[in-house]
C-alpha cells in the first residue's frame, strides 16, 4: 500500500533527523524496536496516536490538512471516452 510506505518513509526521515536509532525512538516511544522497523519499512498501519508518539519523540508534532480533490472537466472526461 504506497500511503503505509510514504509514511513509514517519513517516520524514517524524522528518526534520522532527530539521530535517533530504531531501538532509541522505540524507548521514546514505549514501542519495540521492531515495531519501528516494521513501521518504516510500511509493513504495518500505525494508528494516529503512534505517529503523534513518533513524532514527540523526535521533537515534532503532527498536522494533518485536508484538501479537496480536483474536479474532472466533464468536456475532458467525454473527450477521453470518445477517443
């Protein structure tokens, strides 16, 4: 699933940031180490509450932010069936 690994990446990115080591951010957080490396290499879903945790340990905090989706041209849309 690309969104699990996107953030397993990024979780890897803010340890790294933070020059923690798997085993370090996992005490930080009250996890395993292998939980963190599960979680980073996208091989498990993390809950909200475990990205917060993840992130407080490396000094963060995290903001979710909606967007809406872009709106398909019902004209390109028609133009895509016809060809």
């Amino acid at each position: 699933m690309k969104s699990v690994d996107s953030i397993g990446l990024l979780v890897q990115q803010v340890r790294q940031h933070a020059h923690l080591t798997q085993r370090e951010l996992a005490e930080r957080v009250g996890t395993s180490q292998s939980a963190i490396a599960k979680l980073e290499q996208g091989e498990s879903n993390p809950t909200i509450d475990t990205l917060e945790r993840c992130a407080a340990a490396a000094g963060l905090a995290v903001k979710f932010t909606l967007v809406p989706l872009p709106v398909a041209d019902p004209v390109i849309e028609q133009y895509k069936g016809d060809v």
